[in-house]
C-alpha cells in the first residue's frame, strides 16, 4: 500500500516537470502536420516540414552560436530557397517560390506567437498552457535579426549530436542561452551533463592507457583518434568556460542588488558550484591529456624493445597456448627439435688442395667493374633541407587551421596547441625556430599569391612539400603577422629560452 502511494504521489508531483521537458517537441508535430496540407490546395504536401525545421535549426545554430551572428529573413531565405532545389528539385516562378519561403517561416515562428502547449495539471487540477518559441526575433538599426532560442536548441541536440563539434562546446552554448535567459535550474542540469562528458573522456582516457599496456597497436589507433576528437576543441571550451562564468558572476551580483526570491539566488549559487566544478575538472583533463602523449610515447617505446628480443620465452608460451585452449600450437615448439642433426666435417687431406691449387684468375689482373649510378641518392645536406621543409610544411599546415577556424590567434595559443598535439618535444626541435624566423621575414601571406610565385624559401618549401589537398583547403587563406615585442614566451627549461609574442590575424579583403 505505501508503494502504491509512492508511485501516485511521482505521478502527481512529477507531471508538470515532465510536461515542460515535452513542451519543446509540440512545434515539431505542429510544423509537421500542418504547413502543407491547407496552402496552395496541397501543392506542396511532398516537401516534408519535419526535415525542414531541423534544418533550420542547425543554420541558426551555427551561424548564432559558432559563428556569433544573427541573421536577417534575406539570408534564412537564401538558404532556405538553395535546400529546396537541392533536396527536392522545387522549379517555380521566381515571386511563388519567395511567396513559398515566406509561408514556411511565418510558420516556424508562428506568426510571431508562441506555440501554446496545453496540458492538465493534476496537482493544482487545472489546464495549464506552456509556451515554446523556436526562433525568437530582435530589432536593431531598424532591421530585423533572428537567432535560435535555448528550446530550440536543446531539441535539436535531443534529436542528435551536431557532427564534428565538441560535446562541451554545444552544452555550454545552451548553458549561455539558459542563463540570459535566467533559467538557473536548467542550466545547473546543462553543467551536471558537462561534468558527465568531462568524466567520461577521462575514463576514456584511463582505458586507452590499459588497452596500450594490451595491445600496442590497437592502443596507438585509440589514442590517434581521441587526440583528434578531443583535443582540438580544447581552447575553445575554456574560452566558453570563461565566458559562461563571466555571466554567471553578472547574475550574482545583479541578485545582490535587488530583492531576488531564495529559490533564485539558490539556483544561482548552485549553477555558480557546479561551474566551478567543471571549470576544474576540465583543466585537469587538460593536464592529463597533454600526459597521455609522453605516458604513449613511453609504451611505444617499451613495445619497439621487447619486439627485438632475441630470447624466446617458454613459460610465456605456454601460459598463452592454456589461455588459448590449443595444445595443437605446441607443434611449433617441439617439432624444430626434432629435425636432422646434420654434423660437418672437413678433410685433412683436402688442406694439400687449398695450398697447391691454381685457379684460372690467379694470374688475372684486377677487375674493375663500372656501377651504374644511383639516380636517388642524396648528401646530407639534401636530407636536411627535405626535412627541414617537411617540418615547414607541417607546422604552416597546423597555423592555417588555426587560422581558419579562429580568425585570429597568438603565438602563445599556437604553442599550446602543438605542445598538445606533437608534445614538449616540439621546442627542442631547432626547425620550430628556424620556421618561426623565416615566418617573421614577411608581414602578409596570401595563399593564392604563393602557390603562383614564391618570395622566400618558406614559401618555397611551403609549395614544395605540402600535399595537394591542403594547398587546395587553404588556398583562399590571407593572413598578416602582428608583432607583440612587449609580450614574452618561455619556450625552453633553459633561462634564455624565450621569444616575443605574434599575431596571426585572417584577412577576407585586400585591405
């Protein structure tokens, strides 16, 4: 009887929450059942308005949150118009199909409204209505922008992860959202879902670390792929982290200026805890994460000595051949015992021969024989400059997907991102230094200009040695040198190991 009442009493108290978890899926279905089927007599009912609205959600989200710009209708129409004669051939006068887009978009946001999502709420026993947008508008300069709202956001990730981004980065752009918006409770589950994937990439971490101690090769996969799915997006998670503190110290001294309900300032000194929570543990897989290269370079290293042992180890044999169950494999260990004994002998009367003997050459003169030469032979000196230039080529490759993703970036967050990637032992290697020399001798590059004429021996190199396809990804790249002499990097353990700071800032003009 007491469980009975446990469970009705769950099913009662529980009810509003899960309602508002439900109420930012109402749009989809609404959007999905409706748009089509009364507009132009059905016409168009074989666009389908589910794929649609998750479209439009991933365009706003990349262009609100990744690239921090709201859009006008002028350029969600443009976009909207392309995914329509790609995805499903849509061929009408030029006005319909304007007309066609601007139908759908008074639909995702309703008119402007929100969705209304009605529902009964047994504890108060009365019908409640909960209110979702999807896109949310604000007006500045006198034009209109859009930009996708924290509902929208968090549906889009419930439906599936966004492909290529950091889980981290994601839910701390819905941890910003949650915030302006002073939902505190729901941002104290988005940093309690931040902590899990911090755990989780250190558990994952320990793993790779036990299955290198297993299986050297199978180790050094795992550890390749978690560096490139981890440790890229590492600056940019502590840059949002910096940011949603930021926000979150603003609401804590905004509460203690003003009368604020208890539950609030809880809520806000609760998201404040676990923040600094993740903060701190995501320093920690940091720190761990720039270990994991020395701690995998160690087990490499371990595995290349025990292949070249020159003793076989019998008891290890048959400790895998029990844990095998395959006595059969015992074959291959007794049976070379068994092979012929062949016993050589030399005869003494065969010593007469070898002194006595006169062979046909014994009076020859010396035979010169002309070889023919070794067309890929190279002096050392050659060997130097080739990988003098693949080194140039891989860490210029490394500068401009910094650049590229980042618009901007110093030489101090260019060192951390190699430290992570190639380890300290990038600032032992003098071709780091030599790069970084010949990267100072010009104050502009531009891609297209270089692959067409080179100035320098960087450049040179640069078009020598790297492949084709990053010459292909990069060729629109322009980027200027801004020198900082007032900023200093110690690179070394050595006292005078340090260089001045630069900029490396991207250019889209030809100013």
């Amino acid at each position: 009887m007491a469980l009975k009442h446990v469970m009705i009493n769950d099913i009662i108290s529980e009810h509003m929450e899960r309602m508002q978890n439900l109420k930012r899926y109402y749009p989809f279905f609404v959007l999905y059942d409706t748009v089509f089927s009364q507009y132009k007599e059905g016409k168009y009912e074989y666009l389908d308005m589910g794929y649609i609205t998750v479209a439009t959600l991933r365009f706003l989200i990349n262009e609100n949150n990744f690239h921090e710009r709201d859009i006008t209708y002028e350029e969600y129409e443009a976009f909207l118009l392309e995914l329509l004669h790609r995805d499903f051939s849509l061929s009408e006068e030029k006005n319909e199909e304007k007309e066609l887009a601007l139908h759908i978009f008074d639909k995702l946001i309703n008119d402007g409204k929100a969705f209304e999502f009605k529902f009964y709420d047994p504890d108060s026993k009365t019908r409640k209505t909960a209110r979702v947008r999807l896109i949310e508008s604000t007006v500045k300069d006198g034009k209109v922008f859009y930009h996708v709202t924290a509902d929208g956001i968090e549906f889009y990730l419930d439906t599936k992860e966004i492909k290529d981004e950091s889980k981290i980065n994601i839910q701390q752009l819905l941890l910003e959202k949650m915030i302006k918006s002073d939902n505190f409770k729901g941002g104290i589950e988005v940093v309690k879902r931040i902590n899990s994937e911090v755990s989780r990439l250190k558990k994952e971490k320990e793993d790779i670390i036990k299955l290198m101690g297993i299986d050297v090769f199978e180790g050094v996969k795992a550890y390749e792929e978690y560096m490139s799915r981890t440790a890229k997006w590492f600056s940019e998670e502590q840059k949002l982290f910096e940011k949603n503190k930021a926000l979150v110290d603003k609401a804590v001294e905004k509460a203690s200026y003003k009368v604020t309900k208890s539950n609030a300032m809880n809520d806000i000194g609760a998201l404040e805890t676990e923040l600094k929570k993740a903060i701190l543990g995501h320093s920690e897989l940091i720190k761990e994460t720039a270990a994991l290269s020395q701690i995998s370079e160690k087990i490499i290293q371990g595995a290349k000595y025990k292949s070249l042992r020159n003793v076989f180890d019998f008891n290890e044999a048959l400790k895998k051949i029990y844990a095998a169950d395959r006595p059969e494999w015992l074959e291959y260990i007794i049976k070379p015992f068994f092979t012929p004994k062949l016993v050589k002998s030399f005869s003494i009367k065969s010593i007469d021969n070898l002194l006595t003997l006169k062979t046909e050459d014994r009076m020859a003169g010396e035979k010169i024989v002309k070889e023919a030469s070794v067309p890929d032979f190279k002096y050392d000196d050659e060997l130097m400059d080739e990988r003098t230039g693949k080194n140039f080529a891989i860490i210029f490759k490394e500068l401009l997907e910094r650049i590229t993703r980042w618009d901007k970036v110093s030489l101090k967050e260019f060192n951390a991102i190699l430290e992570i990637k190639f380890g300290e032992e990038i600032f032992e290697n003098r071709d780091f230094y030599a790069f970084l020399v010949h990267l100072a001798g010009k104050k502009r590059y531009d891609m297209r200009k270089i692959m067409e004429k080179q100035d320098t021996m960087l450049e040179e190199m640069i078009v020598k040695y790297m492949p084709d396809s990053d010459k292909e990804n990069f060729k629109d790249v322009v980027f200027e040198v801004i020198f900082n002499n007032e900023e200093i990097i110690k690179t070394g353990k050595m006292e005078d190991d340090y260089i001045t700071d630069m900029e490396f800032e991207r250019r889209y003009t030809n100013g």
